[in-house]
C-alpha cells in the first residue's frame, strides 16, 4: 500500500459539549511505525486512540484508515473495518469465565457469522491459527483454562493474541501495561513489539512511562491538554521535551500517593 | 467524682422509646379495627386437641390421586418456568440499558415488568381464571406473569451490571450487535442466570400450588375439597406429600445454587 494508512485530519472531541479532550489533531501515520503517545494524565491520549476505531465518536475531523473514512462508517461497514484494527486493553478486557482459546477466538467475531460463533464452529484452520498465536507468547499450556485464572501478564498476552486473530493492519493499545509489574511489562511489551515487527503491523500505543516510550517507540507523540506538542524520535525527546509536555502552567499537579506495597523499608506494609 | 456514663445518647434513646409506643398504638388499633372474636376462639381452642387427633391420621386411599394432581402442579410449575424464562431472555435482550436496540424500549420493558410485579401473583391468576375459566391452561399462563416479573428484572440487571469493558472489547473486533450478544454478555451473566431460575423452582411450585385453591388445576383444587368435606386424614396426607415435594425441591436447587456459584 501506498501513501499512509492512518491520516488524521482536524480531529475534535469534545464530551457532552463540555470540556474539550482533542483540539484540532492532524496526523499521519505510516505503514509499519511503533507510535507510542505519552502525555499526562487526562491529556487525551485515550480519546484519540479510541476515536480511530470509533470507540468514541468524534465531534469533528476526518480519520481517513487504510483509504476509507472511518469516522464516517456506520453498521456493516463500520464492522468490517473496525475488524481490520486490533485493540489491545488496560484492563485486557478478557470474557472472564470463557477460556483462553475461545477468547482469542473472539478477535474472529468481524469475519465469521454469528452462528459460527454462537455454536462454535470456527473451522481448524482458525483454531490451529489461534493455537499457534498462543504459543508465540508461550501460552500454549493455557488453552483451556479460563481468562479469570491468568495473572495479570497472561491476561495481556491473550488480548494481544486476540487482537492478532483478527489479522489487522493496525493495532492500538491503550496503556497495554499499566496494570502490570515491571517483569510482566517488558515480557508484554517485547511481545508486542516483536509480533508487530514481524507481521509489517503499524501500531499505536498509549504509555505513561517515559523510558518504555523511548526503548521500543520509533516515533513518540507528546499530547499536552488535547494538542500534539511533540512529534519525534525518541532521539528527539529530550528532558526539556519532556518537562514541557508533563508540565501544566495554570492548573495544579497531580498529587501521586504512595501505592501500598511500595513502601519504604521499616514503613507499614499494608495488607 | 463519680460520673454516670450512658451506653446509647439521650437522642437515640428517644427514637426507640416513640417507635416502641408508635408499635403497641399500631398492634392495638390493628386489633381493635379486626374486631376480634375472642370469647369463639376460647371456646374453640377446647377443641383443637380432638382436631389435632384428626390431623393425625394418615388416609392413602387416595394416595394415587394425590400424587398425579400433585405431579400435575409441579409439571404446572416447570412449563411455567420454561415459559417465563424465554420471555425474560428476550425482555432482557431489549430491556437491558447497556445493550437495548433503543433506549425508550428500554424504558418501556422497565415498565411493563413493574407493571407484572406491583399486582400479586394470586391476583394475576385470579384474573385469567375469569377470563379464561378454570383448569390447566389458565394456571400456567397466570404463574407465567409473575415468573417474567421475577425473572425479568432479575435478567435484566445482572446484563446491566456486565462491565462496559466486555461489551467495547467486543465492539473493536468488529463484532455484530448478536456477536456482542452472545459472545460477551451472556458467558458474563450465565451463571447468574441459572441461579436465579433455579431459586425461581421453589416459588413457582408454591405458587403453582396455590394456584390450585382458586381454581386452576392440580393439588390445590383437590386440597380445597378435602378442607370442604372436612377430610381429615386426606387434608394431612396432602399436606404431607407438598412438604415432601418443596423439601426435596430445596435441596436440589441448593445443590444447583452451589454448584453455580
Ligand atoms: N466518557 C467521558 N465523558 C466525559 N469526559 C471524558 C470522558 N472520557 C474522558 N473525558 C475527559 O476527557 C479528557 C481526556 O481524557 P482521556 O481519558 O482521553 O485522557 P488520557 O490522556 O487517556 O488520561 P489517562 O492518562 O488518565 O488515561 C479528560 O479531561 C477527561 O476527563
Ligand atoms: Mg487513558
């Protein structure tokens, strides 16, 4: 394919007419790039990923996917693409008490009908596809327990299979590894990064965590208060970039509490 | 200096002394308003031994007729079950907020169903017999209307309590609103399901019973004759066999209540 497979063109959203969560974002995005946004918190980076696959649908702007206007899609046709981009969760969004295989069968559910689904008759071909999706992220022991049993890191791995079953040209993960561990983020995201490489896949992901950004990105975007105010390499981010792009002059910051369990030694320790 | 220490504060002292008096002022009025006939119920408690004795035999002549209207009831009870949980599902497909077609079907479902609850279940049942005269088909069709009440809204909040997660994970992968459907909510809610039809057994065969008092088929019919005819070895041997019945009921459904957990 030629020319980008994501153009973004004057993109707004604004939530029940109130605040305004993405100012006039224009984009391109080229086949095969690991684009990771960062940005503070309630900057906008979740709107924008989920406007692309119309999650959230956009108050203004054009979203111009694999040459067809996305943000204009409606039933059938908005499916079918919505089939051709992967979504990869926080909160992995697994169907808890369905198991492993069927779950990453679900990323199956844009191009099967639904009795094939509903009886379960997906062909072998789909179920050894699945099978050896599993097996890539070393799940293949799994196939039957169900997703409620996993750890968190097993979790993530089978939503990215799933996203993978659906043999999309796009993936985009919305903070794929914030519930996660360190040990468990950096097996997900070697994971993620390696299957997408592999398969020539553009992917988008949403990260809180500057370092991450810089290891695996190949082009990071800084949002700041619903605009883009940095677009680079990870070269490029310098800790002045970086400053600016977490730093709120008017409003104040966050405060960060202390996450019990990371406590300092001879502190409490909560249960 | 010695200092009294109170175990409840003078307020809520006297929140239970008025609601103690509101109580006793309610209890009498209520009496009174009955106008009780107490000097009958001494005179006749003389005979509650005699009665006792009568309630305490056991009469099997008729044990096989009682066993088919009692089987009567409870297949009464089940088709009812079967019946009412196929329109619950497909109320609660179209009435659940989170997954309705459209939002004031939603809100239309919501009503009927309260509709189904504010009247009493005997009420509903009363109805369709003098619609519909009495017997068989008039029971089950009368304890259907409270089964989708119960088990309607039942449905319908368990589908509404499924995270929005499961339904957008299923939304990005293109799936179609059945897909969302089947895929994602009822793997979710299943399990609730089953246990709330399962608790559903035990009032739909009580019910169903009672029904019979007022004219629609099965052991209750034949009960309301036995008190008519004063037959008391066959009042107890029917009462007997329901307690039998709803006691091996309730252990079957605790077991499914378990096992679903
Ligand atoms: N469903 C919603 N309804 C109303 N406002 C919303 C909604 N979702 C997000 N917002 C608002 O839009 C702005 C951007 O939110 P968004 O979730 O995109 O930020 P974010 O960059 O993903 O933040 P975080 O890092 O905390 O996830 C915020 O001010 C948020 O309060
Ligand atoms: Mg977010």
């Amino acid at each position: 394919m030629k020319g980008p497979l994501l153009k973004i063109t004057n993109l707004s959203k604004r939530y029940d007419g109130n605040k305004i969560a993405l100012k006039n974002i224009t984009l391109e995005i080229q086949p095969k790039e690991f684009v990771v946004i960062i940005g503070p918190s309630g900057a906008g980076k979740s709107t924008l990923i989920r406007c692309l696959n119309q999650l959230v649908k956009p108050s203004e702007g054009e979203i111009i996917f694999d040459g067809e206007d996305i943000s204009k899609a409606k039933g059938k046709k908005l499916r079918q693409l919505r089939g051709k981009i992967g979504m990869i969760f926080q909160h992995y969004n697994l169907i808890s008490r369905t198991n492993v295989l069927k779950n990453v069968l679900n990323g199956k559910l844009g191009s099967v009908p639904f009795w094939v689904s509903t009886f379960g008759l997906y062909s072998q071909e789909d179920r050894l596809q699945a099978y050896n999706l599993l097996k890539t992220v070393g799940l293949q022991d799994s196939l039957y327990q169900q997703a409620k049993d996993l750890s968190g890191g097993q979790m993530q791995r089978v939503g990215i299979c799933r996203a993978l079953m659906q043999e999309p040209s796009l993936i985009l993960a919305d903070e794929p590894i914030a519930s996660l561990d360190p040990k468990s983020s950096e097996v997900v995201m070697d994971y993620l990064k390696k299957v997408t490489e592999e398969r020539d896949l553009t992917c988008i992901v949403n990260l809180h965590q500057v370092e991450v950004a810089k290891k695996y990105a190949t082009r990071i975007i800084g949002v700041r208060e619903g605009e883009i105010v940095f677009d680079g390499t990870s070269e490029e981010l310098s800790e002045d970039i970086i400053k600016n792009i977490y730093h709120l002059p008017e409003k104040k910051q966050e405060v960060i509490l202390p996450v019990p369990g990371f406590v300092a030694e001879g502190e409490a320790v909560y249960e | 200096m010695e200092r009294k220490i109170q175990l409840t504060d003078s307020k809520s002292l006297l929140r239970k002394i008025l609601m103690g008096a509101g109580s006793l002022v309610l209890f009498s009025a209520s009496v009174l308003l009955l106008n009780l006939d107490l000097a009958t119920f001494v005179s006749r408690a003389k005979e509650a031994g005699s009665v006792l004795q009568h309630f305490l035999q056991l009469d099997l002549t008729d044990l096989a007729e009682i066993m088919s209207e009692l089987f009567l009831s409870v297949t009464i009870a089940f088709a009812a079950l079967i019946g009412g949980t196929l329109f619950s599902l497909i109320f609660a497909v179209f009435g659940a907020e989170n997954i309705t077609p459209h939002r004031y079907l939603s809100y239309f479902i919501k009503g009927f169903i309260s509709i189904i609850r504010a009247i009493p279940s005997l009420v509903w049942i009363l109805m369709i017999v003098a619609s519909m005269g009495f017997g068989t088909i008039s029971g089950l069709i009368g304890l259907i209307f409270p089964t989708v009440g119960y088990l309607g809204k039942s449905f319908i909040s368990s589908i509404e309590e499924v995270p929005e997660d499961v339904i957008e994970a299923m939304k990005a992968t293109g799936a179609s609103k059945i897909q969302i459907i089947t895929e994602g909510v009822f793997p979710c809610v299943s399990n609730m399901f089953l246990s709330w039809i399962a608790i559903r057994v035990e009032s739909n065969v009580a019910e169903s019973i009672s029904l019979g008092i007022v004219g629609a088929g099965g052991i209750g019919t034949l009960l309301t004759r036995a008190i008519g005819s004063y037959d008391y070895p066959k009042i107890s041997t029917i009462i007997l066999m329901i307690f039998v019945t709803m006691l091996a009921l309730e252990i079957v459904v605790n077991r499914i209540k378990t096992v679903t957990k």
